[in-house]
C-alpha cells in the first residue's frame, strides 16, 4: 500500500539529494589549473645573483634597457581545483582557468613534469643559441654561451634567450641596443633557425611585463588577439614569426624609421 507524503515533506526530501549534488560538484576536483601573472627577468642582467646570458670566446657589448622573459604560475600539477576556484578564475581579469594537461603533460607525477620542464628549458636554450649564433653568421664552434635561470621550466623564453645573445653580440648592428633603453618583455618558443612559436598564458605575461615596467611586448603573431584580450594600459603589442623579423621590428622602433608591425 502506498501512501503520500505531505507536499513540504516531499519537496524537502527531493531537495536533499540535489543540494548533495550541488555540493560535491562545488568540492570534486576538477582537471583544470588556475593560473595568474609570475615573475619576469631582465635575460640582459643577472636573475637571483646569477647573471642571465654569459658569453666566453667573443667581445660582448654593455647593454642598456631590458629584455624580460616571461611567466605565468599556476596551481600544481597535484592541487585539487574546485568548482568554486574555476567560477572565480573566469570572473578575475588577472587569473585564468586552463584545462591542466595544457599547462602540465598528462600521467607524469610531479617530479617527472618537473623533469620533463627542465628539459624543455634545456632544448629551448640550445635551441635559442643556435638561432642567434645563425642569425649573426657567427661560428658557434668559436664561441660558448652559457644561459641560467633558476626556477623557470618549459621552452617559452627561447626568443628573449635569443634577442638577448643578438644585443650582448651584436646590439642593433649600428652601435645602439636593441631594447633603445626600453624595458621591452615579450615570450614565444624559438626553433634553430629562428621561427618563433606560441605559448600558453599571453594575456597573463603581458600583465606581468607591465607589473615589472615593460611598455613594448612582442608576442607570437598567432596569439595577438589573446594578448590583446587584457592588454593593460601603456603596453603596445609588436607581433613576430622569426628572430629576424623580431630584431628587425626592435631596430625600427629603436630608431623611428621603418614599420612596426602591431596586432
């Protein structure tokens, strides 16, 4: 025999499985990471007591201005990200909310993303001398560089590696610096022969570079409408595709003569 129970009961008995819903859908984690603007350093100078590029075999140039490479920091590869963090990301101009294999490869513990970072940093600094070295038609069987920067993984600081290696060699090839006295910030991974490639979190590393004092950013040509989505005030934008065209764009704006290209 059934029997039916009185209307707020009923409602109140319905009710209670969705609030449980509801409330471990806003405490399960979930497979994003929530990041924000990090650091940023000047390659041209010294990062933690421990100078940036260092060049041997070579005459080297007193350089003026910065080139700061860029970062984001994000929750680790093991935090539990809620329902409510992710909510709170999308609503925060400084924060985003990415899917975590985007920002740490998928099935690694922490120590091998740790690993797998390192090594990426290690291949993005080969590979951001070579494409300097080529760059100025130097042999790179005649001279050392040695790049350092502690506590930063992955390959997005190739091409201000490389711009770097171009203004302590070479500077504008005029004489002048690169960066005209400017601090200039910028990201984007780099190939052995000079073509820049996208990376993750432009519209964050904008916000840091002009935290730290940068006005020009370069950015890879691919992801200007990202860089553009939370472009902070006074920042101007020059797209590149190579470490020419990223030199090239510096030289013209160092000098006011020539185009500079802008997203």
């Amino acid at each position: 025999m059934l029997s039916r129970l009185p209307r707020p009961r009923a409602l109140t008995v319905c009710a209670l499985p969705v609030v449980a819903l509801v409330a471990a859908a806003v405490l399960a984690p979930l497979p994003f990471a929530v990041a924000q603007p990090g650091m940023t350093a000047n390659v041209l100078g010294e990062n933690k007591g421990t100078q940036v590029i260092t060049i041997s075999g070579a005459p080297t140039r007193s350089t003026s201005g910065q080139l700061r490479m860029t970062t984001i920091e994000a929750t680790g590869p093991d935090a539990n990200v809620s329902l409510g963090d992710v909510i709170d990301g999308w609503f925060a101009t400084d924060q985003a909310v990415m899917p975590r294999d985007a920002v740490y490869p998928s099935g690694g513990s922490v120590k091998e993303i740790e690993r797998h970072n390192a090594e990426q940093m290690r291949q993005s600094q080969d590979a951001a001398t070579r494409a300097a070295l080529k760059y100025l038609g130097v042999d790179d069987k005649n001279i050392k560089v040695t790049l350092e920067l502690a506590d930063v993984g992955g390959p997005s600081a190739g091409l201000l590696f490389s711009l770097g290696i171009v203004d302590k060699l070479d500077g504008d090839g005029d004489g002048g610096d690169l960066t005209g006295g400017r601090t200039i910030a910028g990201t984007g991974t780099i190939t052995a022969d000079g073509k820049v490639g996208a990376v993750g979190g432009v519209a964050l590393k904008t916000q840091a570079a002009r935290r730290d004092g940068a006005t020009v950013f370069l950015v890879p040509k691919a992801e200007c409408a990202q860089a553009k989505s939370e472009l902070p005030k006074g920042m101007r934008l020059i797209p590149v595709t190579t470490l020419k065209g990223a030199v090239s764009a510096l030289v013209a704006l160092e000098k006011g003569k020539g185009s500079v290209p802008s997203c």
